[in-house]
C-alpha cells in the first residue's frame, strides 16, 4: 500500500537537513532521509502548508499493522529523547514521516527488512504555522 505523494519541506529544514547528512556517517538511515530530501517538494517557512511534518514538529501518527498510536516531536539527533517522546529524524520513522501531511500514508523499509506502514494522524503544533522559522 504504498500511496506515494508529493513531501514538503521548508528551505531552511532543506538547509540544515542537508548539512546533517553529509556530515553523519553513510548508513541506510542516512540514505533513505536524502533520498527523501531529493524528492521533496521546497518551499519557504511562510509557504508550508500548517498540516505537513516539519522539523520540530509535535504529531500524531499510527503504525497500521500494529494499530499503535503515538505522539512524538521529530527532531535533530542531539534533542532526540526517547523519554521525552522527541525522536531523531535519523531514525527510520523520524525520516519517514518528514514531510508528510495530515492523513498521508507510508510504507517505511525498516533496517530489519521489516516494512512497516504509518499514517499521520494530526499535526498538533509546527513551528511555522506558529511564525517560530528559527526552531
């Protein structure tokens, strides 16, 4: 069920995101989060739609096979806090859900070989629908 779509991302997440990548480690998690960034649809902080998962973004999404829902912030890995439910955009569906509007489905390849298909639910706060363009 890969419905495929259009991702968003603001230019200064493109910024920052990019210099991420190429200063980590190549790995599949790496990989997969430019392959995302190379597809994705760039537009300002004032143009991003308020429903689409921007960095620093506190969601809703579900694990379909599971049915599990969480909550989590997606941030960069020096904020990540498994605890405090913010999760690094270098683990496997922190780089899956970047990008993806309320409503929006994903099949993810997990390191394991697993797939694993998430949907968001809602998108409680992004920063820019909040005029925040520095987080």
């Amino acid at each position: 069920m890969n419905l495929q779509r259009d991702i968003f991302i603001t230019e200064s997440d493109l910024e920052r995101l990019d210099r991420l990548v190429s200063g980590s480690k190549k790995s599949p998690n790496t990989d997969r989060l430019k392959s995302e960034l190379e597809r994705a649809v760039v537009v300002t902080s004032g143009e991003i739609p308020s429903d689409v998962v921007t960095m620093n973004s506190r969601i809703i999404f579900k694990e379909l096979d599971s049915d599990e829902e969480m909550e989590i912030t997606l941030v960069y890995p020096s904020e990540s806090d498994v605890n405090s439910r913010k999760i690094s955009i270098l683990t496997p569906v922190g780089s899956a859900l970047l990008g993806l509007r309320a409503g929006d489905i994903i099949d993810w390849p997990l390191p394991s070989g697993k797939i694993c298909t998430y949907r968001v639910i809602s998108v409680l706060y992004q920063p820019e629908a909040d005029g925040r363009y520095d987080l």
